[in-house]
C-alpha cells in the first residue's frame, strides 16, 4: 500500500562498453549496456544507474548515444552520471532521455552546480553521488572512484547538498564496494533519517539478505548493486520474491 | 494519430520512443494552426509547473487547448497545467479542472520528491485504465500533487496522503506518473489511449 522499494542495478560504461571493478579497479567487460540494461529491464529491476566512465574528449558525444539508445528501448527510468560537470552537459542527456542526471565530483568542486541543476531543471532530476570512505573514525567524501580524500565529511555534505537542490542521494561506501560483506547500514540509516530526499544505498551487496537488511536496517528507498547481477551471482526475480517474503513493499510486476 | 503539443517546456524523447515501440503514430503540433490534422492530443511537461504555464501563454496556443472536443492527455507537468492552480511558483494554470495542484509535506517518512513506483487505484470505470490490475505500479517522479476530488479523481495513489494519480473530465485525461516509464502497465495505458 505504499512506496515500492527499488532495485537498481548499475552499469559502469566505459566507451560504450559495460565494465564493473572490484573496488573500482580491475576492470573486467561484461558486456552490452543496452542488451544488459533490456534484460535487467525484463527481470524486473525498477530503474537503472549508468556511470560512464570513459575519459576522452569524445565523452559528452557518446554518452548521448548511450542515453539514446537505452531511451528508445527501455520502459523504465535511468540515471546517467560521470563527466557532468554544466548544464550543457545535462541538457543534452535531458533531451537525449535520460530520466536523471548524477553528480559527484564536479559538486563537491563547484557545490553551486547543485543549485544551477535544480534550478534549470527540476529537483526531481538531480542526483548527487557521495562516495564515502572511514578515515580516523569519520565519514569523508572522496573522489575519482574513492581514491581521493576530500576535507568534507559526508554526512554535513549531504545535508548541504539536500538543500542546495539535491532530489535524491546516491550514497557509496568505498570501504564496503567490492567487499560483498553488506551495506553500510549503519550510516546509511543515519543520513536515511536525516534527510528528506530519497536515498539510494550502495557498495557491498554480496548476497540476497543484504538487500533485506539495508531495506529493514535502514529503511532506505533503494538499494543499487553492479557485479552480483551482472555475473549472475543474484538474479533480480528471486530478490524480490525475498524481499516480498519479508515483507518489504516491491513492484507488482504483474 | 496523436498530436503532441509542444511549448518549450521538457523532453520528449522518452515518450516518442514509447510510442515508437508501440507503433502508435504522432506528430508534433507547434502552433494553433496543427491542431486539425490530429484526432487526439498530449500535452507532455516536466520541471517547474509555472514556469511551464508561462511557456505555454507564449506559445499562442492556450485558447486552442481549452477548446479542445477530442481525447487529450496530460503527463505529469502536462496534467497539472489542466488544473486551476499551482502552488510552485503561485501560478493560475488553464482551469480546465476547478482542482489544485498543492506540494506535498516532506518529512524523513515521506520523502519529496515522491520517487518511485507506487500503486495506482481507478476509481471509476474507465476506458484508459482498460486490462490494467487496479493497485498496479506506476513510475513518479514529483513534489507537487492534484487534490484527491471525486468529481474529477480517476485514479488514486497514496502518499502520506491520497491524492489524484489520475484525472478525467470529459475529452480531458490526466496522469501524474510517467506512463513512457512505467513498464509494460504504462505502455497499456498509451496504448488505450491511442484506442479512445
């Protein structure tokens, strides 16, 4: 009676291609974005994340073609993110048919990027991405896929970023990435009840009861995963028929 | 064939490759004089609802709309320009519903915007609803909502209150959710559309 959770599969697109790396390097090809994202569409994953990766001049261009692609064969919305650093940027992808754009490192550079997007177009388009990482007991942001420390703790960076325009959080926690030991529930629960934006968790999903605990420990809105569904290791539908056991709302796919 | 009406305000990229997918054929109605080619019309929108309603005014074509006699549909932003009122941005809309259309309440319960798939209840008998399970999932994305009225409500969804996930009057249809990106549920709503 109420809210679906969401189950978001992310796809790491590295010049048109999909990789995913343990702990952000490593990077091992696993296949076709839009053939990927079609079949993740069919399990019945409630939206996509794809974090473009490529890093050439030729970015903005081929990113477009990506949207497009995906646009005019998927009927769920997707978010887009990586290399978003204007307007024009996110203007392009806005008209290419993305349903969301998500930003990370240029926000934490420039944090009025957060307003101008809002303002341009709509806070229910802009996602701030926030990779977090435990340094002397505290929660800092980093960048560039969590090798790089910022001075900003997370948890004041998130509030900032909610009220310069933030319409969701996509939250990462670096130390759990890869480690496919579980969410980071704890934190997630304490921005999930800080905040009045929806919050996406991410990093560390290795097994089905992860995604029970994350909804249950920390009532998130989503929770978003990259390798134990591209490699098979869960698949979508018999997630959600745990989920649905335990009586965590899902999509009625049917 | 379906005519959608553009005014400068969002993309509708996702929506022509909805309708691409289902054969449904459209055009592009930029000016009062492409109005009679079509039998049937949407109004699409997204972002800020006043600031829409102002791209409307100046695109000539407010008149036309509201004299519409055939199916017309307006998605998300599209629907609340049909309303009397919007609270985002204080703006009087096209009036074509005497309802508002009011910002929801945020809380840590209640999160805003209202993001997700959430369950659909017609709550009248309804051609656009047609082989659609009622408590079926739709995709929202928005902060601002129409009253739940009756008169004017067609389906319902829940968030921390009960408001219209769809309208109807007449000719005029309306729906909150985003039916380009609602699965296979959203696509059987475009597709009675396109049969109304």
């Amino acid at each position: 009676m109420s809210l679906a959770k969401r189950i978001i599969p992310c796809l790491d697109v590295k010049d048109g291609r999909t990789v995913k790396g343990v702990n952000f390097v490593d990077l091992r090809d696993a296949g076709d974005p839009v053939e990927l994202a079609w079949n993740y569409s069919n399990q019945g994953a409630d939206e996509l994340v794809f974090l473009d990766i490529t890093a050439t001049h030729e970015r903005r261009k081929t990113m477009v073609e990506l949207v497009k692609a995906v646009a005019r064969q998927i009927n769920i919305p997707f978010t887009i993110g990586g290399g978003i650093n204007e307007i024009a940027d996110a203007d392009a992808l806005l008209n290419a048919g993305a349903d969301k754009i998500s930003i990370n490192s240029a926000a934490v550079r420039n944090p009025a990027l957060i307003d101008e997007l809002a303002k341009a177009f709509g806070v229910q388009f802009v996602v701030v991405a926030v990779d977090t990482r435990h340094v002397d007991g505290k929660n800092i942001v980093h960048l560039n896929g969590g090798r790089i420390p910022t001075e900003k703790e997370t948890f004041d960076w998130i509030l900032e970023a909610e009220d310069r325009g933030a319409g969701e959080i996509l939250l990462t926690s670096m130390d759990h990435d890869g480690t496919k030991g579980g969410f980071d529930n704890q934190f997630l629960k304490q921005v999930n009840d800080a905040v009045h934006i929806p919050v996406i968790a991410s990093g560390g999903a290795g097994k089905v009861q992860d995604f029970v605990d994350v909804f249950e420990k920390a009532n998130v809105d989503a929770a978003l995963a990259a390798s134990v569904f591209h490699y098979g290791e869960i698949l979508i539908p018999d997630l959600k028929e745990v989920l649905k056991q335990n009586h965590i709302e899902i999509r009625n796919l049917s | 064939m379906i005519g959608i009406i553009r005014y400068g305000a969002g993309n509708i990229f996702s929506l022509t490759a909805a309708l691409d997918r289902l054969g449904i054929k459209y055009g592009m109605v930029h000016s009062e004089a492409d109005f009679e080619q079509f039998d049937r019309y949407i109004i699409p929108g997204v972002g800020h609802a006043g600031a829409a309603m102002n791209k409307l005014q100046q695109s000539g074509m407010v008149d036309k709309i509201k004299a519409i006699q055939k199916p017309t549909l307006g998605i998300c932003v599209g629907m609340q320009l049909l309303t009397a009122h919007s609270e985002e941005g204080d703006a009087n809309m096209l009036n074509l519903f005497p309802i508002k259309t009011k910002r929801f309440t945020d809380s840590s319960e209640y999160k805003v915007p209202h993001t997700g798939w959430n369950q659909v209840y017609s709550e009248k008998e309804n051609p656009l609803f047609k082989n659609i399970p009622i408590g079926s999932h739709f995709y929202f994305v928005h902060s601002y909502f129409i009253e739940f009225n009756p008169a004017y409500t067609l389906a319902s969804t829940n968030y921390s209150l009960k408001f219209s996930a769809s309208i109807w009057r007449d000719n005029f249809f309306g729906v909150q959710f985003h039916p380009e990106k609602s699965g296979k549920f959203g696509e059987t709503l475009l597709t009675n559309f396109s049969n109304l």
